[in-house]
C-alpha cells in the first residue's frame, strides 16, 4: 500500500511539472510557404521571377510525386518566387529558417536563399528605396545532384513603417560564369518557419495573395440579441414571468490561458510536492518493539 501510494504521488507531480513546463517551451511557426514542395504543380502560389517559366516535373524530384523546373532565366535571381506578406506581417520581423533544395542541369553553381522586405519607408534599406534583402550565405550546388541550401536570416523594417511586400526566391551568384547563373534548374521541398515563440496563427489563412496590408488584430465584440418587449396586461391579474435573458461569458482567451497556466503549474507542482510528503510521513509504521523476555 504504501508504495502504491508513493507511486501515485510521483506520478501526479510529474505531470504537474509536464504542465508547467509546457508554459515554458516554445514552438516555432507552422511552414510559412504554400505549397513547398510543389505536390500541387505549379499553383499561383509560385510564379517565375522576372519572366522564367516554371514546369512541374514528377522524374527529378527531391520527395514526393514533383518538383518545379525552373528554366527561361536571364538574370541571377530568375527563380520561382512566392509573396508571403501577410504571414511575416502577422509574425513579425525576426530570425526566421529557411532551407530549398536545388538540382543544377549545367554546371556547380553557387546559390543562395533571399527574403526580400518591401516597406513604404523610401529611406530604408541598403539603396536607399524602401527594399532590404536578407539572406543566407552561399552554397555551392552540384550538377546533376540535389543539394540543400539552409539558413537563419533575421528580417527588419522600421518600426514606424508599413510592409509593403515580402518575397521568397533564390539568387545566383553574379560572380560565376553567365552559363552558370542562368542554368535551368529544379527546385523541390522549400522552407520558411518563424523561430522562438510565435503567436498562434487564425483559422482564416493570413497569407492571401499579393496584399499590401499587414493583419491587424482587433478586440472580439459580442453581440447582444435585440431585447424583447413584454407588454404589460391593463388587467388585475398577475404580471407574466418574464425569464432573466441568460448572461454570455467570452470565453477565455489563449493569453488567459497561458497566464492561467503560469499562476496554476507552479502552485499544482508545490501542492503535489507538499501532499506527497505528508503521504509519506502518513505511510510509515512504529517500530514493532521487542516484547519477548530477554534471558
């Protein structure tokens, strides 16, 4: 019994710190890109920058039944291209991972994963005209192999500014050969992810195409039905009973929650730490003296 009751005890308080924990432990956003890995063919999602065209091709491909080939490209950063501004908009700036994978038909190139920040603050950015550039370093890519490009960058605009547009899309390195930098390619299994504690995304998809407004947040508002007049008889009789309109309570939201959950994990851990040791000092016996007769 009484190491049934200890492993009850221990059992509880390890879940009390596992829902503590949970408080603590942060997760990174859910895959930012539509469509990464191009299972869908080439949707609207993805389109060719600057004029490349973009095929779906099902024989060379990283995972999965596609991949995109990329082809047509007269400038280095000729690639498939994807606008995500509402989704970094509601994110925020910050590091964010990225990662591609890329199978060169020509010749090893080296290449790079880009995120462009477009603002509406004309003086910001390295030109200056409102565009900044994050990016990962180069990697040189293989002919005829996959090879994966991956990354941290860190995103910024001005904190008084508006997002214009932000893009994800590759970029060759210029100081290669023509031949090199505008090669055909394919390109499979992309990746965009907001790091550190992230704000849980709304049932509504923010990431609607190509929109020049950023997510703003706004309070719930609770709609009450239109109250109903009773009339009052002009005879003697009793009054009717009218029903008391029941009271709506919001429910909680999720920061109440966390916020719950901050105040009571700790108090559950201490509480189960406390029962358990009472329980313990409560389990235990006497000594059973030795009554029989010494010689």
């Amino acid at each position: 019994m009484k190491n049934l009751l200890r492993t009850i005890v221990t059992f509880s308080l390890v879940m009390a710190m596992l829902i503590s924990l949970a408080t603590i432990v942060h997760a990174d956003s859910p895959e930012i890109l539509k469509d990464p890995g191009f299972e869908g063919g080439i949707s609207s999602d993805w389109k060719g920058y600057l004029g490349a065209t973009l095929t779906a091709e099902n024989t060379i491909k990283h995972s999965g039944n596609s991949s995109v080939l990329c082809a047509a490209r007269s400038a280095k950063h000729d690639t498939p291209i994807q606008n995500v501004t509402n989704t970094v908009a509601f994110y925020g700036m910050g590091e964010y991972k990225v990662s591609a994978w890329v199978y060169l038909t020509a010749a090893d190139a080296n290449v790079q994963i880009v995120v462009m920040v477009t603002c509406d603050d004309k003086t910001f950015g390295p030109v200056p005209d409102g565009h900044a550039w994050s990016f990962t370093p180069f990697i040189t890519a293989k002919k005829g192999a996959w090879t994966k490009l991956e990354g941290l960058i860190t995103l910024e605009s001005p904190a008084t500014s508006k997002i214009v547009s932000v893009d994800y899309y590759l970029n060759f390195d210029e100081k290669d050969t023509e031949a090199q930098f505008k090669q055909d390619y394919y390109q499979d299994d992309c990746s965009l992810i907001k790091t550190g504690s992230v704000k849980p995304m709304p049932t509504a998809d923010p990431n609607a195409e190509p929109t020049e407004k950023p997510i703003v947040s706004s309070p719930a508002t609770l709609t009450l039905p239109p109250a109903t007049l009773v009339p009052i008889p002009t005879t003697t009789s009793a009054l009717p009973t009218i029903a008391p309109t029941p009271t709506i309570i919001p429910a909680a939201s999720e920061g109440n929650n966390n916020l719950w959950l901050w105040i009571m994990g700790p108090i559950i851990v201490i509480g189960f730490g406390v029962g358990g040791f009472f329980l313990g000092r409560m389990s235990k016996k006497p000594p059973i003296e030795n009554t029989e007769p010494k010689e």
